[in-house]
C-alpha cells in the first residue's frame, strides 16, 4: 500500500485543509489555473456539454429514420445532421474526454505529484479546445457540415457548407490534443513520487501513457492533412482533388493513419478505466498486470500499421489490402489478452455490485461484442459485403460509446466522491445504469442486423423492410437517451444533496485515495511514497491496513 | 442554429437554418421505390445470387459461430464469478492470484492462430474476387451525382441509367457468365454495392476501378451507393437484372432503346427522357431550386448568369446547356458540375426535353 | 547530472517551479518536453515529404520539369545562411553553459540574423516566381509560367501547378516555423540580456537551440528534393 | 522496506535527471566546415547526370547532414538515452507513414496502365480546362490568356481532357 507521508503512515493526522474548490474562489480562479484538478473538471463539463449537442443530432437523425421516406427533416439536413454527430462525438467529446477530464484530474494524483510537468501548458490546451470547439459552433451556425466527420475528397473540396472553418477548428483540436499527450509523457516520465516504479504504476496511468504515445505520433499528421485539405479547398494545389490532379485514396491514406489509431487514442483510456473499476470492486489484484500494462503499449504500436482497413473497397491496391488485413488481426490479440483479464480478475474475489462496477461489467459485455464484430470487419472477403453498412455503424458504436462512453460513465461514478466530494445515490445509480445498458444494445444490435442484409450507412432513405428493425433502433436510443439524462440528473443533484463522501469510499489503494475528498490545492500534505503496487487488495484487506467502508 | 436539430422543419424552416446555402437546399427526395431484397429470415443474409455470395456466407457464419462461442465463453465465466464470488460479508476472503503464465499464453496464442485461419480463408476469397477471368463481358460503369450511368463496350450505343426516383433497371446480366466492371466517376466518391453478390467496389474520380462477379440466379437485385456522395445519397441507387444468356442481348436492346412509341406525345417522351438519363438527380419540376435551376417555368424565363448577363431561355440556351453545360452558368450554380451530353442525346431526344421542360409551368 | 561533474545537487534558482522537486526534474522534464514536441514537428513535416513522394511517383517528368525553375542558388544560400545559424545557436548554449553572458547574446544575435537574411532570400524568391505567374495551385498562370520556362531553356510538363503548390506549401510551412524561430530567438535573447541564463539555468536556451536546429534538420531535406534533384 | 531514498520511481543515487555536456568549439567548427562541405557535394551532384541514382545519392548525404546536427548540434550524442529513443522512434513512425501509401500506388499502378487513366492522360493534358470546368472560379481572362499563351508554348497538341472511353 501506498503513504500519504511517513507520519500518517505512522497514524498521525493532518488537520483538513480547504479544497482545491475552496482554495481559491472567483471566474479568475478557473479560467486561469494552473490546477490540473480545474483543468479537469472543466474539461469534463466541456465535454459533456457536446455530448448533449452531439446526441441531440442522434436523436433527431434516428428519428427522422423512423419511417423509409423523408418526412421529419431534409436530406441535406439529414446530412448535416449525421455529419455534426460524428465531428463534435469524435473530435469534442471521445478524443477529449477521458484523458482531458479523468486523465488531467486524477494522472497527477495517482503518480503522488504537486502538478502535470507543464501546468502552463495544460491550461494553453484547454484554451486550444475549447478555440477548436467555438470553430465547430460557428460552423454549426454558418452553414453547418455535410461531408461527414471523414472530410473524404473531393467531396469536401466541393460541398457548399463551412468545411474550412470546420477543419480549421478540428485542426486546432489537434494542438489540444497533442500538448495534453505532450504533458502526460512528460509527467509521466518526470513526476513519478519515490518508490512508484514502472510496474508499480496503476493501470489507468499506463493506459494514459500510451494513449499519449499515439497523440504525439498520429495527430501531427491530422494537422498536416486538414491543413493539406484547407490548402486544397482555398487553393486547388492538385494533392487530393483529382479534377486539379489529384489523388482522392491518397487523402484517405493521410486521414486514416491518423484515425485509426485515433480509435485507440478513444478506447485506451476506457481499458485504463475498467482495469482499475474491476480490481477495485472486487478486491482482487489485477489479474496479469504486466499483460495488461504491455498490451495497452502493443496495440499503440499496431495501431499504426492497419489503417488500411478503413480502406479495402477504397481502389487502394489488393496487395496492400492483403497486408493491412493481416496487420489487423494482429491488433486484435492484445485486445483479447485484456477482455481475459478482466474476466480471470473476477475470479475468487469479493465482487460489489455497485454503479461503477456495474459500468464496468456493462463495458465487458459491449466491449466484447464491439471487439468480436471487428473480425467481421478485418476479414477481407467478409468486409467488402459489410463496408460502409450499418454493420459497421454497429460496431463502432459498440466500440466508442459501448466502449469508451460507457468506461467514462463508470469511471466518472468510481471518482465522483474524489472529484466533488459528494457520493450519488446508489440506487438511482443502478437504475440509470439499466437503463443506458438496456438502450444502447438496444439502439445498435439491430444495427448488425440491417448491415449484414446491405442497408447502407449514410441513408437518410431506406428500404421499406428494414423499417421495424430501424424503429426499435429509434425506441432504443430513446431509452438510452433517457437514462444518459438520468444519470446528468442524480449526479447534478448530488452536488446538492449527495452525502459528504470520505477520502477512500472504496477502499482503493492507488495514491489518489491517499488524499482528502476532494483534494487539497497542492494534491498531497507532504511527499508521497510508494512501496507496493496499487492492486495488492488481498494483501491489504488481510492486514487490516486500509479501512474497509 | 440549434432549431435544426430541434424541431420538424419545414422546408422554409431548412433554408433559413443553413442560411448562405439556401439556394443550393434541395427538397426531400422521395424514398427510392425498389424491389425488396430477399432473405430468408427477417435476420438472415440477402439472396445468394453470386458465386462469391456462398463462400462470403459461409466465411461469415463461420466467425458468427466463433465469436458466439467466445462470446458465451466470456459471459459464462464472468455471469459464473459474478454469482459465486458475489461480496456476500464485508471481509469475505479474496485469492491472492496475480497471474499465470500458462493460462495467459494460452488466451494469447488460441485466438491468435484462429485469427490467422480466418485470415487466409478471407484472403483466398478476397483474391478470387479481385481477380476477373479474362473471358469476362466487360461493362463500363459510371458514377454521377448521384445515379449510374452503364455502358456496354460489346453493343454500342446501349446506355442505362438509374433514376433517383423510379426502379429503372440499371444494369443487365447474363447468369452464368462472368462480368467484370470498370468504374469510374466524374465528381466525387462513389461506391457501387450489390449486396446479393456480396460484391462492392468505390468508385473514384480520375480513376478506374474494377470489380467482378458471375451471376448464379435469374432476379432482379438492388444497387446501392454506399459512399456518402452528397444529398441525394441514399436515392442513388438502381436494379440489377439477371437473365438467362439466350434473351440477355434481345432484353438489353429492349431495355436501351430510348425511342418515341407511337402513342406517346413529345413532351411526355421528353419526361421519359427526365427520369432515364438523370436529369431528375438535379433539376425538380416543383420550383424548388436544388443541384441545378427548377425546370418550372424555366422556358421564356429571363436568367442572370454568373458572369452578370442576362438572357432569355429558349429552345437554343436549352440545347446550348445540354451539350456544353459550362459555356453559360446561371447564378447561384457555379458550383455544379453538370456533365455534357455531347453524343449521348440526339436531337429528336433534346427536342423532346425542350418540350417537356416547356409543358412545365 | 550532477553526478557527472561530482557536485552537489544544484541550489534552486530564481525560475525554480515549485511543483518540482529539485531542478534536476525541472530541466530533465523541460528538455523530454522539448524532444517529444520534436517528435511532432517531425511528423507534421513528414505529411507534406510523403505528397511530395507521391507526386513524384504519379508525375515524375512533371516534377523534373518544374523544379528547374527553382533557383539552385538561392536554395544554396540559404542552405548555408542555416547551418551557420544552427552553428551560432549551438555556441549561444555552449555559452549559456559555460556562463558566458555576452556570448550568449553575441551568438544569439548573429543566429537570429541568419534568420533574417534566410526570410529576405525567400522574400526575394517567392516575388521572383509571383511575378512570372508560378502561383499554388489555381492561380498558377500557365502561359506567363511556359514562357517563362521557355526563356531559361526548359519546358513544363504536365501540370505544374502541382509542383508549386507542394513547393509553396512546404517551403511556406518551413518559412511560418523559421518566423516563429525568430520570435522566440529574440524572447531568450532578451532574457538573456537581463542575465536569466548561466550554468545553474539554461532550459530555454538549449529548447529554443533544440526547436531551431530541427528547422535547420527539415531545411537540409528540403533543399535537395525541391531544388536539387533531378 | 529499505532506508533507501527513491525519486521518481529510482534510488536517489543513481537517478540521472539532465545530462550536461560541454562540447569543446573546435568540435562545433568541424561539424559546421563537414556541413558545408556535404551541402556542396549535393550542389555539386546535382550537375552530374545520375539518372534515378540522384534522388538516392541526394537522400544519403541529407542524412549524414541530419545525423551531424542531431548528434552534436542538438547533443542527441551525450545525451539521455531516451531522448534518442524518442527522436529515432519519430523516424520510424515517418517510414510506416511513408511505407504504405507508397507500396499502395506501386502496387496498383498495373491497373491503371492497363486501363488508361485520367492521370496518364490528363498529364500530358489541359488541366486549365479540367479546372474552369470544375471550379469555374478563376477570371475568365486569365484563364484565356492561358488558353493563347499555352498555344503560342506549343503546349503538347493532343491536350484534349479525354473523358472515359464510352463505347
């Protein structure tokens, strides 16, 4: 188990000191921290404020897919509107997300630090989102998007909506998102407290770490391939418009080495989250750490080398399809090494069927099914029948949003009393909990249905014989939709009401849980020291060294 | 801003929402009418009409069997663990297990070399499928925003098209023989997908792509887009249709003629006209302003071109526009991007539309 | 480090963050910061190498033909106006280890001179090919260009648009980062003249150092491909 | 537990935070006279006739040039291991980037010769034309001076922008 400090360990007491919160009060006092633990919360709400945008589209396009005809919006707005969900839920809210709002809050925490290594630049970062994120608003108002969240030429050098400002603004996401991995690498490397050794790290922090890794190495090219677009949009440089000599499955390949492994840079941190909700929860050490800790950086790796999947039917050449097909089974190793673990950490542990443990077994149910769907999708002959179906709508969806979304919710529970001091109800927990679970698979399983029968993605018209399954889709999202605002709703009102929660309410043993609820301004009365790992559950319950609720 | 999202909008209500655009706002299509695709279970795969359509399924069903195997694998330890190790007393004794070298070799390399089967199995079918018999019929396939254009280089002169609006057959096959298409678009990305052949290809500007397959049923079967091309997308779509190889070529001269019949006027002919050879993808009938100007009340009305000069539209402009559809834009459609139909139309076919567009008042 | 040198740890200076531990952390994260932003300027770069391969492999008479329109000498001087300045830079943080004030300052001034003449040469070399109609992309005049061509010897092939709208966009990418370079050269020059930087403190010399030598470093790619390579 | 100080993660007596290294002038004027001299064998090659062997040659001695700046201008050679990692891990990454899109055009360039494509022909082509007919965005004068200009240069002849064949 980990020290607060030598005289605590010795069961001295500090007296409490005031709250980050209470710290410092004021509009100035957040708009120019340095605090990461600000950082984070601001970024949280940040991100959660585009979710709502983001699903406020979904809910609109589904139930525009109510009937086959047009009838509730228009096809372009029809467009606009799957475009804007896709941009803002992949640029504003996934990407951002967990390492903007989980990772800035609790990575410094966890390595027993005073601060990130740049605290300057973290707030420079956060600026840069939420520039990024007034581009997409100004977007939203002046003319909206309809080239889908991809920006595929040259249909994005000729649609009449706002696509430079638009990819100027996720351009400039870009920046955020590279200085926020730029700082955690650092961090990471620089800042760890005495005694916390590389394999000593919690789960989370590798997972952040590597999710960093790939924000350094992909997002650069991102920048350079929407400025490439700006270029050719403003000029007509002839790199990706073929009507000026261009070559469109170039730009496919510039996009996709970014996005793919931006898929990781969104589900990484998930995997980060879940490992440490499960061996919490059930008091067992994490089964396979090194496993764990070593896949994450795998499939950061691999992630690099598939991009051409995205690309099989795209006219890129059969051999190179033959090549990234193969490299992409590859990926889907490491990820089953991790499902396995979580499932063998289960076993003889003591399991609490709490919110956020209910997350995280939510997450091994969608999670597994998003990641078994990808087989589909990486075998070659099978996926050119089930490309740019709603096959693979389902799959993504059960991937970022089965995947990440429900990760982030689960981990947002787990840290809530750290973050804000006030636990939510339980029981409304596990109802808002149900809900979404029953919501999403309702909305997306279907969605496997009518992609394996051909419906294309992208239809703002369908067949009529695919009408029933895309009614329960809509009902679906609707009960997801539901119990997201359920859940919006009991965690706001906690902040009132919830009661006050303790500095460890579940027991954990990584150095988070070392400080007060919600912490002091400078993280940690003293300098924290390391002498185990953070999962050694068994060890401590036995002992009787850490309070046990 | 955030209306467009909010409300049920009318078609005043879209304009205003995205503002600068305006003009270019197309109405709402309609549902494209098309045959419905069989299956046989309402979960089950489309029709198997291809020879790549019963290894794909059964590449398919093969993972479908595997992942459920894993899939009820994980769900049944982990539903397993979930009951018995369920926190029953505060201190309930956990095992203090990290790790296992055998067991975690064996989740890694057991997936691993499945993986690698399914791997060589798609590969094998992937190859066959990108890789036509040299005694295939060719066919000429081209994307347009947003129907299909098909040409036959082996009977010249036949032309099919799709229409976004009617089930027009798009495409005729002989079954049993192969039929490699050569692709390309003249805008943007297109995607040409039969999802009862199980076949799909993109189809890129400035280049060609080919995609082949051997029909084994006699049917039609749908066409679909399945690259996001712009508004109309989802109407871009067509029919195949298979048929024996002794009435193929008498069916594909029936299906290509484009002629007067005895009983039909010349504006009706002209809206026949309309409809097969795409002029409905971007022109409406109804007023509304969409890819190009509304046909309504186009003729005798005075237009303001791009570079500021006004005219008149008469049967010479209409002709004019139809053969070189860039010489003089109207206002508000520089954008568009209309392609000629330089020796695709004759002139008893553009004298038909001219009148057709006149009747439209 | 400072085991290296077998002294004691060093005492905390005046720019000391106090959410380091020793100044050690501080300078060892600053300069880890420095590479892994390197990384990403590296990778930024390489979008613009990787078109400018491609179009070299779908149009290679094309990119033959055009870059001979570029001027070698130029280039040339430029190539070497650089990797004077990452010369001087070098010694402004040799000196800034050492504790050499005016050296510092002396050698940060001749960097940021090089700098300028680069800027001016490029000046002088984007005016040049205005003026005969090589624009990027759609604003590139192809009669006033062939002619152009024409009267130094050469001919253009195929579209050439393509060519310079890859060259203006690269070398325009590289100039934006040269300007920035010169920002924050003038930033630690000031600084240094107010006797921030000695033995004890030299992160922002040796980052800004470590920032201009990779200009330099894209530079020393950028010179053959558009300029030199037939 | 031992009575060892740890910091970050390492016993405090081995942990290495910064590397300083102090390179003498005389090794910063040779690299800079190697520099120079490497810049004028390009200038130089350049001149000479090397056929498809010159991009090769040019790439080789860029990277000599690159390696002594990262080795002893940037200190890359004293310097903390990692630091190294980092920079020749980016190195890596750029070639995976590079690698792929390249093999792809390779690799399917035997279509494209078999069919004919815009490209091959537009090369030789108008691409004035392609783009008024696609933008229509540039001054109509402009794009006539071009279009005289052009035959005046005896622009090749067959510059017609040929449409997919069509039967």
């Amino acid at each position: 188990m980990a020290t607060a400090d030598t005289s605590s360990a010795h069961g001295g007491d500090h007296a409490r000191e005031v709250s980050f919160y209470a710290a410092k009060t004021g509009l100035k006092s957040w708009l120019v921290t340095l605090d990461h633990k600000r950082l984070g919360m601001m970024y949280l709400v940040g991100t959660m404020v585009f979710f709502l945008v983001g699903g406020i589209a979904a809910l609109t396009l589904r139930t525009e897919l109510l009937t086959p005809e047009q009838d509730l919006v228009s096809a372009t707005t029809y467009n606009k509107l799957f475009t804007i969900h896709g941009a803002v839920m992949v640029f504003l809210v996934i990407i951002p997300s967990v390492p903007g709002a989980l990772g800035n809050f609790l990575l410094p925490l966890m390595l027993g630090a005073k601060d990130v290594a740049f605290p300057r630049l973290n707030l420079l970062s956060f600026w840069i989102y939420s520039l990024g994120a007034v581009f997409f608003l100004i977007t939203l108002v002046n003319g909206s998007l309809d080239t889908g969240w991809t920006f595929y030429t040259p249909y994005s050098t000729s649609s009449g909506t706002a696509v430079v400002t638009a990819t100027f603004g996720a351009f400039i996401l870009g920046f955020s998102s590279i200085l926020t991995g730029l700082n955690f690498i650092v961090t990471v490397h620089k800042m760890r407290a005495p005694g916390l050794t590389w394999n000593r790290l919690p789960l989370f922090v590798w997972a952040i770490y590597s999710t960093a890794v790939i924000q350094i190495l992909a997002t650069p090219v991102l920048a350079i391939t929407l400025m490439l677009l700006m270029i050719e949009r403003t000029l007509n440089i002839g790199i990706f418009d073929p009507a000026m000599g261009g070559d469109p499955v170039l730009y496919q390949h510039f996009f996709w080495f970014y996005s793919h492994p931006a898929v990781y840079i969104m589900i990484l941190p998930g995997f980060g989250i879940i490992s440490e909700l499960i061996a919490v929860h059930s008091r067992k050490h994490i089964f396979g750490y090194k496993a764990i800790a070593l896949s994450s950086i795998a499939i950061a790796i691999i992630s690099f080398l598939v991009w051409g999947h995205h690309m099989f039917v795209s006219g890129q050449s059969e051999l190179a399809g033959v090549v990234f097909s193969f490299l992409t089974f590859a990926v889907a190793v490491p990820t089953a090494i991790k499902v396995f673990s979580w499932v063998a950490t289960l076993y003889k542990g003591s399991i609490e069927f709490n919110t956020p443990m209910l997350y995280a077994l939510a997450f091994l149910f969608t999670f597994t099914i998003g990641g078994l769907t990808g087989i589909f999708l990486g075998a070659l002959s099978v996926d050119v029948h089930l490309h740019d179906t709603y096959f693979v709508v389902a799959h993504f969806h059960y991937v970022m949003m089965g995947g990440t979304i429900i990760a982030f919710i689960g981990g947002i529970h787990h840290w809530w009393g750290k973050m804000t001091g006030r636990m939510f109800n339980e029981a409304h927990g596990r109802w808002g909990c149900l809900l979404v679970f029953i919501g999403f698979n309702m909305t997306f399983f279907n969605q496997f249905i009518v992609g394996q029968q051909g419906m294309p993605r992208r239809y703002a018209t369908y067949v009529p014989q695919f009408q029933q399954q895309h009614v329960l889709s809509t009902i679906g999202s609707y009960i997801l939709g539901l119990g997201l605002l359920w859940t919006a709703f009991y965690l706001l009102r906690s902040l009132k009401t919830g009661a006050q929660a303790s500095d460890n309410p579940y027991a954990g043993a990584s150095l988070e849980w070392q400080t007060q609820s919600p912490p002091i301004e400078h993280n940690f009365h003293g300098q924290p020291r390391v002498d185990t790992d953070p999962y050694n559950f068994p060890q401590i319950d036995r002992s009787g060294g850490m309070d046990h609720h | 801003m955030l209306s467009m999202f909010l409300a049920p909008e009318t078609k005043e209500a879209a304009k205003a929402a995205v503002g600068n655009v305006a003009a270019a706002a197309p109405p709402a299509p309609p549902a494209p009418k098309l045959p419905p695709l069989e299956t046989l279970h309402s979960w089950a795969m489309p029709t198997q009409a291809s020879t790549f359509a019963e290894s794909t399924d059964n590449l398919y069903l093969f993972i479908v069997f595997l992942d459920a195997f894993f899939f009820v694998l994980i769900l049944a330890a982990m539903g397993y663990f979930m009951w018995k190790y369920k926190r029953r007393s505060p201190d309930q004794k956990t095992s203090s297990i990290t790790h296992n070298g055998k067991i975690e070799f064996l989740w890694s390399a057991i997936p691993a070399v499945l993986l690698v089967v399914i791997f060589a199995w798609a590969e094998i079918d992937f190859i066959k499928q990108t890789t036509p018999p040299a005694d295939a019929i060719d066919i000429r396939v081209t994307g347009r925003q947003w129907f299909w254009q098909v040409d036959y280089p082996d009977y010249p002169g036949v032309s099919l098209t799709s229409s976004t609006e009617e089930p027009l057959i798009t495409m005729i096959v002989p079954k049993g023989r192969p039929v490699r298409l050569i692709m390309t678009s003249e805008d943007v990305l297109h995607s040409f997908y039969v999802p009862a052949f199980r076949v799909k290809k993109d189809v890129v500007p400035g280049r060609y792509t080919t995609l082949w397959f051997e029909a084994t049923r006699v049917g039609e079967f749908n066409i679909f887009c399945t690259e996001y091309c712009g508004d109309r997308h989802s109407s871009m779509a067509g029919v195949i249709k298979v048929l024996e190889p002794a009435s193929f070529e008498a069916a594909l001269r029936e299906a290509a003629k484009l002629e007067q019949k005895p009983t039909e006027s010349v504006a009706d002919f002209g809206g026949r006209i309309y409809t097969r050879r795409g002029c409905n993808a971007c022109h409406t009938l109804n007023g509304d302003p969409a890819t190009g100007p509304t046909w309504k009340g186009l003729y005798g009305k005075s237009e303001t071109l791009a570079d500021g000069t006004t005219l008149t539209v008469d049967d010479n402009y209409i002709k004019e526009s139809i053969l070189q559809p860039q010489a003089k834009i109207v206002a508000g459609f520089t954008g568009a991007n209309m392609p000629s139909y330089q020796g695709q139309l004759d002139d008893k076919q553009i004298t038909a539309i001219i009148d057709f567009i006149k009747q439209q008042k | 480090m400072s085991s290296a040198h077998g002294q004691g740890p060093k005492a905390p200076h005046a720019f000391f963050q106090h959410h380091y531990n020793t100044v050690e952390q501080q300078a060892g994260a600053a300069k880890l910061g420095m590479w892994v932003f390197l990384a990403t300027e590296i990778l930024m770069f390489s979008g613009l190498f990787l078109a400018y391969f491609i179009i070299r492999i779908l149009y290679p008479e094309m990119v033959l033909g055009s870059h001979e329109l570029l001027s070698k000498t130029m280039g040339g001087v430029n190539t070497v106006v650089l990797l004077f300045s990452s010369f001087t830079m070098a010694m402004a943080v040799r000196s800034a280890q050492v504790g050499d004030t005016p050296g510092i300052i002396r050698n940060l001034i001749m960097t940021i001179g090089c700098a300028c003449i680069f800027m001016v040469v490029k000046y002088f070399e984007y005016t040049g090919k205005f003026a005969h109609g090589i624009f990027p992309g759609k604003y590139f005049d192809y009669g006033r260009a062939a002619a152009y061509a024409a009267e130094h010897g050469h001919e253009l092939v195929g579209m050439p648009h393509i060519f310079f709208g890859i060259y203006f966009t690269m070398t325009g990418l590289h100039g934006v980062h040269v300007a920035v370079g010169i920002g924050v050269l003038v930033w630690i020059m000031l600084r240094a003249k107010k006797g921030h930087f000695g033995p004890q403190y030299y992160s922002p010399v040796e980052n800004v150092g470590l920032y201009w030598h990779i200009v330099d470093l894209v530079w020393i790619f950028l010179f053959p491909l558009l300029y030199l390579v037939k | 537990m031992t009575t060892k100080t740890f910091l970050h993660g390492k016993p405090i007596d081995d942990v290495i935070e910064c590397h300083e290294h102090v390179s003498p002038v005389s090794l910063y004027v040779k690299v800079l006279l190697s520099l120079f001299v490497l810049t004028g064998l390009t200038y130089a090659v350049s001149f000479a006739d090397l056929g498809p062997a010159s991009l090769w040659v040019a790439m080789i001695v860029a990277f000599g040039k690159a390696t002594l700046v990262a080795m002893f201008f940037m200190h890359l050679k004293y310097d903390d291991r990692y630091h190294g990692f980092v920079f020749l891990s980016t190195i890596i990454f750029v070639a995976i980037f590079f690698l792929f899109p390249i093999f792809d055009l390779n690799s399917r360039a035997r279509l494209n010769e078999e069919q004919g494509t815009f490209f091959r022909v537009n090369q030789a082509g108008d691409w004035n034309e392609a783009q008024r007919t696609n933008k229509g965005q540039v001054e109509a004068e402009a794009k006539a001076a071009a279009e005289a200009a052009k035959d005046a240069a005896k622009a090749p002849a067959d510059a017609k922008a040929v449409a997919p064949a069509k039967p």
